[in-house]
C-alpha cells in the first residue's frame, strides 16, 4: 500500500496531537516497512520529528506555497494525491484536504475529540466555527472514522449525526519509551527534585484541572513535592497566585520542553502520577504513567474510565477532599501502589505500538477491500 498522511502535527506540534502523529508514523514504519509512507507537511521542523528522513515528505515548493503554508495544506494537497498515486489518505488530526472527495483517493480521518463543542466556553468564537467546518467535513469525506474513545465516537454520533458504523474506536498507542525501564541519567538531581514527588503531565489550562491538585494537597498537608510538565498558559497564573498565596513555593516545580526519554524517566522515578482531567478524549499520561510503572490517580468521568480500566485509582475532579484523600491512599498505601503498578503495567500492554499499528493496517486494507 501507499499512504499518505496529513503530518503537519507531527512536525510543529511538540506534544498532544504531535504525539500521536509521530507515534502512529514510527509504528508503521518499524513494524510494516513494506508499505510506502507520504507525509504532507506545510513545514519541516527537524528538532521536532528528528527521523522524519526515513519517510518520503512533501511540502511547498514554490514561493507562493511557502508563503501561504496553511492554504497549501487545506487546499493544495488534494490536488497533488492523485498524481503520487496514493491508495489511501489518513487525516491525522480531525480533518482532510479539501477537494479530497472528488479525487478518488480513499481517505480515512482521526477524530480525537470534540472539546470545542462540549465546552464552547474553552475557545474564541471564530475557532469554534473553524474546527466545526474542518471536522464536518472530515467526517462526510472519509470512508472510515477512527475514534480514539468510545466517549469521542458517542460525540461524532451526537454532534455530527454520522452512522454508527462507519466509525471504528481504535485506542492511540504510546512511545516505546514508556516501556523502557532503565533511566540513563539523575533526573533528580538534573531538575532539583527531590526522591518522593508527584507528577502531573499535560499542557497547563483550566480543562486539565492542575488547581484542584494543587487545592487537594494543601489542604491534605501532603509534603510531597509536585512537579508539573507541560506548556504553560494563562491558567498558569491562577496556579502561581495560589502557590504564592499559600506559600508553596518550594514544593512545586514546573517543567517545559523537556525530552521525551527524560519524561519517561521521570514517570519512573515519580511516587505518582495525577490526571484529573474534567474532560478529555484519550488521556495519554494515564497510559504513559502504567507503562512506566508509576501508579496513577485520574478522573471518574468523560472517557479516562474506559482509559484506565481498573488499573487506576479514580475520583471526582471537582471534589477536592476526595482528591486529597485518594492521593495520601496511595502515597501510604504501599500495597495499594503495588496493585496498581501491576495492574497498569499489564494495561499498557494493550496500548503498545505494534498491536496499534497492526489495527491500523488492518482497517486500511479493509478499506480498500470494500
């Protein structure tokens, strides 16, 4: 087969959709390398997707497409599918190329959630529309949608009125890196941290609910240092105003931009990991955490149950006390946190890269069978 993927998240986005992107393209590549692989990106950004080489990649190349990268993407690349003599096209990130259902190509589109409309309140006006346009018409264009939840596939069916079944829930995989156990380097001592610390990983903003976690020790009097890894944003200023205002300071860490093999180090060395999300489509850090041996606590609700399995420790999201409780459970409880080490660590298996890519392969062929 050949297959060509709308890669742009894969080389400009260091995280989240980034993350699948490149996940989704190095398990192909490593378990089917039989098949060609055509990447379409609207720029290249080696130090994100450092082995992007080993692909065939097409960007702009005139003057006029470099100059308007984001039309070349939406508008340009149906037009060149046929002439690479594609047999399918896989949308990534919730969209395909316009023009994409006149040229023949089959195509096949990831939705990975639907928080703009669960949660308008989240994104301006104009970005709302956008992502809706970009989705509806992925969702009509394509002749199989994968859902990574069950949760987000009930979403498409609501929002978008698609048929049932020309969804398929096919569960995101994770790094091989997880999976790894040996830590290279002293993290501890590389990002001052201290032995007994509690991770929490994923992009700073109010969905994730990184407040609530800080609420939740305070009020417990938990002396374990908190470490928190990902982008900042503005949410980030209510976390600093209560860390300052409840004199914090020592006890938490924030961490940006820091290697992949790093982070999973960090999940190894970390007593536990908290994802308390109030909304999410997947929740990879909860996988990433079993993988990585390190016990986690996550939300009860929207699809981080059907992530989780019984391999987590969960709680309401929005109950602080209950927060609090579980996370001083399972920092004491060291039969407890030997449960779920196990229990996550045979969970991960179910998430690894080759049983994913060898879904994939699977749909892609029934694809073209039909």
């Amino acid at each position: 087969m050949k297959i060509g993927f709308d890669a742009k998240r894969a080389f400009l986005n260091s995280s989240g959709l980034g993350n699948y992107s490149r996940n989704t393209l190095n398990a192909l590549y490593k378990y089917f390398p039989t098949h060609q692989y055509v990447l379409f990106t609207p720029e290249i950004k080696k130090e994100i997707f450092a082995n992007y080489k080993q692909f065939d990649v097409i960007s702009p190349d005139s003057s006029v497409s470099k100059l308007f990268k984001s039309f070349w993407r939406s508008f340009s690349v149906s037009g060149q599918l046929k002439n690479n003599e594609l047999d399918l096209f896989h949308g990534l990130s919730n969209e395909l190329p316009n023009g994409i259902h006149k040229s023949k190509v089959r195509a096949v589109v990831t939705v990975h959630d639907l928080i703009f409309m669960r949660f308008p309140q989240f994104y301006k006006p104009i970005d709302r529309k956008i992502y809706y346009s970009k989705v509806k018409y992925a969702c009509a264009s394509a002749s199989k949608i994968i859902a990574i939840s069950k949760q987000t596939k009930e979403d498409i069916i609501e929002y978008f009125k698609v048929e049932r079944e020309k969804i398929v829930v096919l569960h995101q995989s994770i790094s091989p890196l997880f999976y790894e156990k040996q830590t290279s380097e002293n993290l501890i001592s590389k990002y001052k941290l201290t032995e007994d610390f509690i991770l929490a990983v994923g992009t700073i903003e109010r969905r994730k609910n990184q407040l609530a976690l800080l609420k939740a020790v305070h009020s417990k009097k938990i002396n374990a240092q908190i470490v928190f890894v990902g982008k900042p944003t503005s949410y980030t200023f209510e976390l600093v105003k209560f860390i300052t205002e409840n004199k914090m300071d020592e006890q938490v860490q924030f961490l940006t931009n820091i290697p992949r093999k790093d982070l999973a180090g960090l999940y190894r060395k970390a007593k536990l990991s908290v994802y308390i999300s109030v909304f999410e489509g997947f929740g990879l850090p909860v996988i990433e955490s079993m993988g990585s041996a390190c016990p986690v606590i996550t939300s009860n609700v929207s699809c981080l149950p059907e992530t989780a399995g019984d391999a987590a420790v969960l709680c309401d999201p929005e109950n602080i006390v209950e927060i609090g409780e579980k996370i001083k459970l399972l920092l004491e409880n060291d039969s407890l946190r030997n449960e779920m080490i196990e229990k996550g660590t045979e969970r991960a298996k179910l998430f690894h890269p080759e049983k994913y890519s060898q879904n994939l392969i699977s749909l892609y062929s029934k694809i073209l069978s039909e």
